[in-house]
C-alpha cells in the first residue's frame, strides 16, 4: 500500500467538509479530481473509506484509521514546512559558538543576551574551543561560529573582524614594577606570571612578548577565573597580562596597576570565524554587529 501525503491531506479535507463538494474547493481541485483520487486510495486499501449515501459524508472503519494517521502525520509535516521556510528566510537556526579566547565570556554573554531577545528561535550554544580543535569543527559544521584572535586561511571560512583590543599588564600597585611607564620582556624574569590555563601560543603574554623575548617568567600559575587572576595579584602573589576590556571595573579601585606592554603597546584584533555560506543570514548579520558594538561599549563605561 503506497500512501501519500496528498491522500491524507484528501481524507482531512473531507472528513471536515462533510462532502465532496466542499473538500474540492477546499483543496482547490475539481470533485471529478478528487473522485478519483479517493477511487485511488480505496484501491490501493483494498476496502471502502467512506460509508456511502450518507449526509454528511461518513468514514468508514478504516477511513477513520486513515484519518488518525493525517492528524498525526500532517501537523508534523507542517511544522517541518514552517521550520525549513524560517531557516531558508533567517528567522531561526542554530548558532553554537566556540571561543579560543578564555577572557572572551566577559564579553560575549552580555552580547548573547542582548541577541536572545529578537532571535529567541534561534538555538544558542556555547562551546570553549579551548577543548577541541574549533576551527575544523567549524568546517565540519559541528559549530557555527568560532571566536579567535588567530585568523587562517581556510577554504568555506570567513574571518569577520569584530574589534582591536590591547593585551596590558597587570600588578598590584604596590608592585614595584607599577611605578614604571610600561614593561618590558625583561621584566617578566622575576615574576610569577597568572595565566589561564591554556597552552602558552593562545597566550598573549608569550606570543606577543615573551616567547619572542625568549624570556621566562620565575614561575607560572594557572588559574581559570578571571575574578581570582585579579584577587591574586591585587594581593601581590604575581602579574598578569589580561586584555584591556576585563579591567574596565577595575581602574578605579585603586588596588591594581594596569601599564602598556613595551612603549608602544600592543593591539590584537579579534575575529569571529563563521562558513561563508552563512555569513550573511539575517541571525548571524545580527549576533556579529552586538559582538562589535557590545566590547566597546563595555570599554568605554
């Protein structure tokens, strides 16, 4: 027995018109058509599906089986037909984020926040990128976003700059390295650096000071919490180097010193990394203009 979603949609319709006539029009056909389309179905079924010379038109036993099955079946066609038209027109999707930037929560939640309240369709994850290889995961479409500061050349991925940020240095401001105008790799010999525990190349201390330096800090310690790295070195247990916008909060307490890295200081851009296919949707159009208006504003407070 092959039945199709036409002949359901058939059996509602006349089920809830009570008679030929009226399901037609309501399935836009002739009666001749959907005669014959019922003559289909009761052939195919081996049995009749209507009791006839009855008013209103009656389903038979195994009519009224039918009928279960369209209730059932058609509403969830039909939401799959609405989800599939919000998906191609932008109204809903899913966008799980990865984030190669440990600091970048402090950020992106008031950035999430504000997008949940006009895409609350849209399925909204969060993955630290710190725990997997993010930016092929992206190719292989298990994420849709990644957040990172080291753009690359991948075939299918767009690197969309959301904003520059200036990694600075962190000391107690007793420390006496806080009476200088800057530091410098040299600097960081005596100290003990409190980092976020992930591998030194995703640390802007080493990568852009350091390693290059070829300078190593008396000891490292890692620590996962952005609020404990500034309780420990306003307690003058070590230094840190920490992207500008954590410590919007914090220059006016008084407790810790924030100095430039070197004379000039340092820039990074941050980038968030989305498949070019899907760059343009109007969600995505969305979450990219929060992720470069948010940071700044948060800065600027």
């Amino acid at each position: 027995m092959h039945i199709e979603l036409r002949h359901l949609r058939t059996i509602r319709a006349i089920h809830e018109a009570g008679g030929l006539a009226r399901a037609a029009d309501m399935l836009n056909i002739t009666q001749s058509a959907l005669s014959h389309q019922v003559k289909g179905i009761e052939e195919q079924a081996g049995c009749e599906l209507f009791v006839r010379r009855t008013k209103p038109l009656r389903l038979s036993a195994a009519g009224q089986r039918l009928l279960r099955a369209a209730e059932r079946i058609l509403p969830e066609i039909e939401a799959l037909t609405q989800e599939f038209d919000a998906l191609r027109q932008g109204r809903t999707g899913r966008l799980h984020i990865a984030i190669e930037c440990h600091a970048c929560f402090e950020w992106l939640f008031p950035v999430l926040d504000a997008f949940r309240r006009d895409w609350g369709d849209v399925d909204v994850d969060i993955r630290p990128g710190l725990a997997f290889d993010a930016l092929p995961a992206l190719a292989r479409e298990e994420v849709d976003m990644v957040i990172s500061s080291d753009p690359e050349d991948l075939p299918g991925v767009t690197f969309v700059p959301l904003f520059d940020y200036h990694p600075v240095f962190v000391c107690a401001a007793k420390h006496p390295l806080a009476r200088k105008p800057h530091v410098v790799a040299e600097d960081f010999r005596p100290e003990t650096l409190i980092t976020y525990p992930v591998e030194r190349a995703r640390l802007d201390a080493f990568s852009e000071l350091l390693t290059p330096a070829r300078v190593e800090p008396r000891a490292v310690r890692q620590v996962e919490l952005t609020a404990v790295i500034l309780m420990l070195v306003a307690s003058n247990r070590g230094v840190a180097v920490l992207p500008d916008w954590v410590l919007r909060e914090e220059r006016s307490r008084g407790e810790i010193a924030i100095r430039p890295l070197t004379e000039a200081g340092v820039t990074k851009r941050l980038y968030a990394a989305v498949r070019e296919d899907e760059a343009d949707k109007p969600f995505m159009q969305t979450v990219l203009r929060l992720a470069r208006e948010i940071p700044d504003a948060m800065r600027a407070a």
